[in-house]
C-alpha cells in the first residue's frame, strides 16, 4: 500500500478527503474558522476538473448542491455555524427528496453570530433535523486529522447508498489544528452506487422527477414511511463508535469531537495513578450509538458526558441509559473548552 | 376534401407535453406558456437532452404536464439548482420556469449571481404582477394603485415601493446575453412569446450565455377579471409599465 504522510488542517484534510472520495462538485460561502476548506477547494478542484463555486450565499451554496447532487454527482457544502443556520431550508429539500449530500459544519460558538472560537453546540441542530419536517441526517464527528480525511470516505459512501444527506460535524479546533495525516490508497465505493434516479435526460427512458412535493393524499405519508424505514435501517446498521479503557471502567467518560481528545488525555492521566476509568466516543451522532451503552450490563457504572455545550448529546445519553446508571455532565460553551484539569476536578467529585 | 393532403399536420400535441388536462384556472398563462416550451423543445429535438426546474408557486407541479427530465427548487432558489445541474451536466439544456415571487423576490439574489455569472442557461420569467398559489397578494412586480389581497387599497409607492423592472436591472450585467419581455395578450404575441423562447433556448445550445424571456402573462382570478378583460388589462396597463420588445 502506498503511503505517504503531509502535515495538514483538519479543514484541508476534509477538502482532500472530499476530492480523494470523488465530491465532483462543491459550493460553499466563506465563514469563519472554515475558510481553509473553502480555500483548499478553490485550488484543487479545477486542477482535478472538478466544480467549484463561490456561492452568493449559504441559501445559494445548498441548493446547487441540491442540483448537482440531482444530476448525479458527489456533492458539498461545509460553512459554520451561522452559515449551517442557513443551510437548512436546503437541507430539509435535499432529505425530502432522497438526495445524497454532504454537509460540512465546523462549529464555532453561538447562538446568533456568536463568536469564531470552537464550540459544540449544533448538536441538537446536527441530529433532530435543523430544518422542517422531521427528517434525519447521518451525522459523524471525526475527532483527528485522520479522521476528518477517512471520514469523508465514509460519508459519501453512507449518502449514496442512503440517498440520504450526511453531516460531518466538527468544530473550529479540529478545523483549525494541523496533524501529520497518512494518505492511505483508499478507494472510494462510488462506483458501488448507481444513479438511475438522476437527472441525466431522458434517453431510452421515462422522465425523472427529483422532488419532496406530495400534492395527492396519502403520497406524502407513503414517502415520509419509506424514509423512516430507511431511518430505522440506518439506525440498525449504521452506529458506530470507539471505545478506550471502558472493560473494568467504574466511570465513563462519553465526548465526540475534539472533546474526546481531552477526554482522552484525562484517562490516560488517570488510568497512570491507577483509577479505573474509560471513554465511549460516538462516531456517529445520529444514529447515536446506544448500543454502546445498552451492551453494557452493568448499572454501577456511572457516566460523565463532556461537552463544548451545556448539555446536548447529554440528552442522548440520558435516553438511552433511561435511569438504569447514573449519568454526570460537566460542559462549557460560549468558547470556552473544558480542561483536563476541570473534568479531573469533576471525576472526583462525581 | 382532405385538410391533411392540402395542409400538412399543422396541429399535433407536442412530444414534450404530457396528454393531461392543467389544474390552472380558466384564462391563466401558464398552460400557454407550458405548451410553448413544450413545442420549442420538440421543434429543437432536445427533449432527451432537457432538464426543467420547476417553480414553488402555482406551475409547482409543471414537471407533472411537460415530459422530460425536471426538478423541484425551493421557493427562489431555482437558478442556484440549475447552476449545479449545469455545472455537472454542461451537454444538456437547463431551463428554470419561474414566476415574479419566485425570480424577483425570495429568490432577487440567487437570480442577480446567476445572471453575474454568466451561467449558460436559459430562463422563462412569468410576470403576472400577483401571488397567484397563495391567494392574490402583491407581487414585486404589482403595478401601482393595484389591488390584491395584501394591498387591499392598492399598491402605494410610498407603503410598498415601486413594480420592480427585475428584467431591465439583469440587462446591466454583462454576464447577461439576451432579454426580451413579451405577453400573451394576443396571438401575434403569443408567437413573437414562442420565438423569444426558442431564442433563448438556441442561445444555450450555441453556449451564447444567460438568456431570459419575461412573458407578462394574465392571472384573471386574482386580478378579479375576466379572461377577455384580463387580456386587454395586459394590453392597456401592465404593458404600459413594463414595455414589451428586446431588452438586450
């Protein structure tokens, strides 16, 4: 296997992951702290005789994806924030009408403009359906610069074999730091997924339609039934996550993102002086890995969820332990980022 | 006697329209101008070659009356779906069907950066100067001292501004190629309207650029009129306000 390593951002390494997966086309609007991914893209997609596109705006952005998406190509979008804010209306369009996207969100801290440091706090946005409707996305949080390259891989495969859009969701840390990353030979599924549904024109066939609008009684129910069939597939087949230290662990930590780095880091420190402690990370947030918790037949354990928020996955976990172990949160948000020091602090006192 | 040895087929339902009654009311525009595209796109044997964007508003279901390849897009967005559409598929031949909500409203900023760009698409404007899907409100193309059921005393200038010349702003930008507006009113219109549309159309397929054709098109039901009264009302008043002829 061919390998090489480059020192590269986690926004650079999603843009190359991208184009490395097969994304023929992007569009984004430049926001702060992902103005790198949008940079990487304006370089290297026509040198790989790929689209890209300045938008007018986030509104813009989404729904060209929708088009190029429609006419069947592997498309994105990534923006922040405020940006994703914007996105939605396209989003909710995109799941309505079985398209496959991908949708970047480096968070930064909010509500409303906010500011431009990392935060975690789009994750009631990222996993209940940000827009209208009562939709899904596949949600995945990378947590290394590794991983927001091999992420993408998965990503686009997840979206064309769901004909569903997937988000990655990440944050202004994981954006912004630089990691050795390992360009690994990976090959991209695209050539798995066949697109007779794409707008293509119609040769040789009946007219494709790409559309989420259902005048006629009882088509729109039938559509939303089939979407949460797929729904429930994705969430049998689909969950998956990493877990560190948590066999004999008394206390688990659970933190996605770059909250799991420090997480990391506070159970390497305190497995050294011995403590019995662990770490679930969720890889996707939606379908959130219950599994990982409900395998797990043991009620004396407690959690501790770590966020950059006050308490959004909080919610995921509290459902899915449902009362049967003792769940702690320790979160901050507003940029503030909890310290290994502060969720020690919290360890001991849970 | 035999019309068809002496005459030729001179009337036959176009390939690219479906063999369906509309759901528009009696009079509106949209089944004409339907039709019309339909007979321009069969005329250029492109069918197999056409992706269609249709609108929100009420041509929503258009894709369901024309047969060939089309799209939805949110309310506005329809040349930011066309442009990725466009961009993928460069070899075919993407039109938006729009109303003056849709184009000039919601959607004014998605219309002016498509228009910037130069993007080699083809654009079927329908200004009828009303909300007609959501029950008559004002468009931003209502004329002055017009009625509807959000200027119920008639559009003022100094409430609500003036009718917006979306089509005349486009013709500033030089990624725009050709602009003409038409009407309905009359069957000579109805034609020059046809041949605007297939220039348009001819224009994408030489890679000439942004075309759009504005058709002033009548809305009887909510401009409380009778077809006929509604006709001579494009005629006398809205022709007045937004001129008929070649833009650019």
């Amino acid at each position: 296997m061919n390998k090489t390593k480059i020192l590269i951002s986690g926004n650079e390494a999603i843009a190359e992951g991208a184009i490395q997966a097969g994304c023929a086309f992007y569009a984004g609007y430049p926001i702060t702290p992902q103005n790198e991914l949008i940079g990487y893209f304006a370089k290297h997609m026509p040198e790989r005789g790929r689209v890209f596109i300045q938008a007018e705006s986030e509104l813009a952005a989404i729904n060209m994806v929708f088009g190029a998406s429609s006419a069947g190509a592997r498309a994105m979008t990534s923006s922040s924030s405020p940006g994703i804010s914007l996105k939605q209306e396209g989003i909710s369009y995109i799941a309505g009408a079985d398209l496959p996207a991908v949708i970047v969100n480096i968070q930064r801290a909010g509500p409303g403009l906010g500011n431009i440091w990392p935060a975690q706090s789009d994750y009631f946005q990222a996993t209940r359906a940000g827009g209208h409707g009562g939709y899904r996305l596949i949600v995945l949080a990378p947590a290394s610069v590794q991983e927001c390259y091999d992420f993408m891989f998965d990503a686009f495969d997840l979206a064309d074999k769901y004909r569903n859009p997937v988000m990655i969701l990440g944050d202004g840390l994981l954006g912004q730091m630089m990691e050795p990353l390992e360009i690994k030979d990976r090959r991209s599924k695209i050539k798995n997924y066949e697109k007779p549904w794409a707008l293509t024109g119609c040769k040789g066939r009946e007219p494709n339609i790409a559309k989420s609008f259902y005048m006629v009684e009882g088509d729109l129910e039938e559509s939303n039934l089939r979407q949460q069939k797929k729904y429930k597939l994705i969430q049998q087949k689909e969950e998956r996550w990493e877990e560190y230290f948590v066999k004999d662990a008394k206390i688990i930590l659970v933190a996605y993102g770059s909250m799991a780095r420090i997480a990391k880091g506070v159970v390497n420190r305190l497995r050294e002086k011995g403590e019995r402690i662990g770490l679930i990370r969720p890889m996707t947030l939606w379908p959130f890995p219950k599994k990982a918790f409900t395998q797990r037949p043991t009620p004396k354990t407690k959690y501790l969820v770590i966020e950059m928020s006050y308490g959004q996955m909080l919610e995921d976990v509290l459902l899915t332990v449902n009362g049967k172990s003792k769940v702690e949160f320790y979160g901050r948000s507003g940029g503030g980022v909890p310290t290994e020091e502060e969720i020690i602090k919290k360890v001991h006192s849970a | 006697m035999n019309h068809e040895l002496n005459m030729g087929n001179i009337y036959s339902h176009p390939q690219s329209l479906r063999e369906k009654s509309t759901h528009y009311c009696p009079g509106c525009g949209h089944g004409t101008t339907h039709r019309l595209i339909a007979e321009v796109i069969d005329e250029l044997g492109i069918r197999e070659k056409v992706i269609g964007i249709a609108p929100v508003g009420c041509a929503v279901i258009a894709y369901d009356y024309w047969k060939f390849d089309c799209s939805e897009a949110a309310h506005g967005r329809a040349l930011a779906v066309a442009t990725g559409i466009k961009r993928i598929r460069p070899q075919n031949i993407v039109f938006t069907y729009q109303g003056d909500g849709d184009l000039a409203a919601i959607g004014g900023n998605e219309t002016i950066h498509a228009a910037n760009r130069g993007e080699n698409l083809t654009v079927v404007f329908i200004n009828n100067a009303i909300y007609g899907m959501t029950g008559g409100q004002m468009a931003p193309t209502t004329l002055k001292g017009q009625k509807s059921a959000t200027t119920p005393e008639g559009r003022s200038v100094e409430l609500h501004g003036y009718p917006l010349k979306i089509s005349e702003m486009l013709a500033l930008l030089p990624g725009v190629k050709y602009i003409e507006r038409t009407s309905l009113d009359s069957v000579a219109n109805i034609l020059k309207t046809k041949a605007a549309i297939k220039q348009a159309f001819q224009n994408q397929i030489d890679g000439v650029g942004f075309s759009l054709v504005e058709v002033l098109s009548p809305c009887p039901t909510y401009w409380g009129m009778s077809p006929q009264e509604s006709l001579r009302w494009i005629k006398e008043a809205m022709s007045k306000e937004f001129p008929i002829g070649r833009i650019k």
